[in-house]
C-alpha cells in the first residue's frame, strides 16, 4: 500500500505529530493490507484446492462405480448317477383275445369281467349242428370202410392159402392185396375225417388258456360265432390278460441308450396312488433306436402279486443310470445366450472371462453342462447383457462364499 509522505496539518490545538509517528503509520497500514491479502489468497488457494481434491474424489468415486459388482457361484460335480424319470404304458405281462375256432351259436358262457380264472377252465360253449351232423356221417363213413377192409383181408388171406395148392392163379391173388390195400387207404382217410370233425366239435368248449382276469366278453347266449374260416371279420368271445407280473414299455431318449442296460433298478409311480413307488427292474431293450422318436424302448416288469397295479395304466418310471462325471450344474441365469453360442461369465484376477460351454439337461432353475468347465470357476450369476471379455468387475462382498445352485 502506498505511504502517504505529505504532511498534514494537524487541526488546532493538537500538536504536530513526529516523524517517526507518521511512518509508524504508514507501516501499520501496508501490513494491515498485506494481512487482507494473505488471508484472501489463502481463501482462494483453498477453494481450489478442495474443488481439485473433490474433482478427483469424485473421478475415483465414479470408476470404481463404472465397476460392475457380480455376485458368483461355484458349479457344482453332477452326481454318479443320475435319475431319469419317464411317462410309461402298463402293460399285462400275458394278454390275449380268446377266439372261436368253429361255427355256430354261443350255448353258455360262465365267467364275465373281472373274473379271475384258471388255466384249463371251461369259459363258454358253442353249439355246432353242422358240424355234429358231419362228424356223425364221417363216422358212418368210416364204419362201411373198416368193414370193407376186414373183408377185403379175409378174401386175401383165402386167396394166398389157394395159391399154395394152385387153386387159383398168382394174378388173383394179387387183385385181392390191391383191393385190401384200396380198403385201408380209404379207412385211414375216413379215420383222419373223423378225427379233424372230431377236434371242429372240441373246438365247441373254450377253455382259459393261461391263469387270468377276464378283461372283457364280447358275446352273449344266441350270437352268432364266425370262426374266420370263410372269410368273415372274426370278433373276440373273450380278453384276458395275466396282471401277475405287469410290463412296463419306456421310451428312453437316445442320450442314455448306451448306459440303459438290464438289471437296473427302476421305481413305477401312478398318480392314484401318491407317495407309493412300486420297485422293478429292466429285463430287456429293444437293442435298436428308432428312426421315429430317436429313443429306445426298454421293457421294466414289476411283480403285482395282489393285483393292485391295473393294467392300460400310465405311469412313471424313475431309474437311476451311471452318471458322466465330467459334467457339472449350474444355475440357469447365469448363462448368455449370443450369437456365438451359449456362454457363461468367470471371474478371474478380477476381470471377466466368456467360456463356451455346452449344455446338457434341464433341470429347470439348474442346467447341466457337458463341456466348458472344469468346477473350479467363479460363475458370474445373472451376468449383464453387456459384459465383455476382459471387463473388471468386482465380487460382492455379500457373496460370502462359493454359493450352490
């Protein structure tokens, strides 16, 4: 500040100040006013200063928030074995339509559904005039030949008697044999007549050929029973079926032909019965895929001794197969599906990391992958769409350990 040096008059009756009281003025001035203008410098350096710190602050505060924070999980080893459930068809494990094999009227019948018969057991009788009446001729036939024959071989015997003494020639002799012989033909050909009559009107009694449930009768007394022999559509008297031991047919997809084997364990739920499984075992596959559904049919039998399982049912089969240990599972939302193929997000070193993987079964809220892991990632878990390989992200400190899926 610039110091005044020109005296001034001091008002009246005051004294002259000094000099030196004039300059100590002057310097009290100058450094009041150096005063004012350090403490406004200092002002204004530390605004600036904290803008610049507050800037910066600010500029760390919004990359560490560009930093995407991922929750993770580990995948988890898919079990040894793994259970397949599949709809199924229960069948009988012996089941047959019960036909007539001669014509006629329906006499009587002796058992209706539901009923449980024996093998050997008579179930109805067919009445066969036609064919009552043409055993009776065959046999009259039959009869005249047998006669025929008994003289033809009296006349044949007398005749070789003669011609020891030369009675008669050899030529007659020789007519009596042929004539036997023409006899015999005829009285085996009668005799097989008979006995095929003999097995149409056998046929008039129908017998259960198996121990069974009659399924269904499909006749009545008075109907008339085509045998087929003529051509006619044949209908069915009865349907029996054997629920002993009942066969139950899976299509098994073609992913587990190969470990779908014989003897393995398998478990028959219905939904009339909830809660309950049924045990048994696969006897035997049909060795071949096919070209249709791409599956192969596979044969269970369960043992239903009471006969509480009933045939025609649909059912579900749970059995348990050798698992491929190189699979794992993870949880579904945290695959990304773009056009360079299903992808899952890792977190390594703290950057993002896109793997390939292959998946496998569905399991709903979890997945199965074939290839592209080998467990010991960290899965990122709902991944955003935008992420890229080589992003840095960070876990989250909520996620406090490897999660299961």
């Amino acid at each position: 500040m610039p110091v005044d040096t020109q005296q001034q008059t001091p008002p009246l009756g005051q004294p002259e100040p000094s000099r030196n009281e004039v300059q100590g003025t002057s310097t009290h001035r100058w450094l009041i006013g150096l005063a004012l203008v350090a403490v406004f410098g200092g002002i204004f350096a530390y605004g600036v200063l904290d803008r610049l710190r507050t800037s910066a602050t600010l500029k760390k505060e919004t990359a560490q928030l560009a930093i995407d924070t991922v929750l993770v999980t580990k995948p988890r080893r898919s079990s040894p074995t793994q259970e397949i459930v599949l709809p199924a068809n229960v069948q009988p494990y012996i089941t047959s339509p019960i036909f007539s094999r001669t014509n006629g009227y329906l006499k009587a019948w002796y058992f209706d559904i539901g009923a449980r018969v024996k093998k050997g057991q008579l179930l109805a009788v067919i009445e066969t005039p036609e064919v009552d009446q043409q055993l009776q001729q065959s046999r009259s036939n039959l009869a005249t030949a047998q006669a025929n024959l008994k003289l033809a071989e009296i006349t044949m015997n007398r005749y070789k008697e003669l011609l020891k003494t030369n009675a008669v020639s050899q030529q007659d002799v020789d007519n009596t044999i042929g004539t036997y012989n023409a006899n015999k033909a005829i009285v085996d050909a009668n005799d097989a007549n008979v006995k095929q009559l003999e097995a149409l009107q056998s046929f008039e009694n129908i017998y259960a050929p198996f121990d069974g449930v009659i399924t269904a009768r499909n006749t009545d007394i008075g109907d008339l029973i085509n045998s087929g022999s003529n051509g006619n559509v044949k209908t069915d008297l009865f349907h029996m079926a054997q629920p002993g031991v009942l066969r139950v047919y899976v299509n098994v997809p073609e992913e587990y032909s190969q470990v779908t084997r014989p003897g393995i364990t398998a478990m028959l739920t219905l939904a009339e019965f909830p809660g309950k499984e049924f045990p048994g075992k696969i006897v035997r596959t049909a060795e071949a895929i096919n070209f249709t559904t791409r599956t192969l049919l596979t044969e269970v039998d369960v043992e239903n001794p009471s006969g509480q399982l009933l045939s025609g049912s649909y059912a579900q089969v749970h059995f348990k197969v050798p698992g491929r240990l190189s699979t794992f599972v993870i949880p579904v939302d945290t695959l990304l599906f773009r056009k360079e193929g299903l992808e899952v997000a890792t977190v390594q070193d703290g950057k993002a990391h896109l793997v390939k993987v292959t998946p496998g079964r569905d399991f709903g809220n979890n997945i199965e992958i074939v290839t592209g892991l080998t467990g010991e990632e960290s899965v990122i878990v709902s991944p955003p769409d935008s992420i890229i390989d080589g992003e840095q992200v960070r876990i989250s400190e909520a996620n406090t350990g490897a999660t299961s899926p």
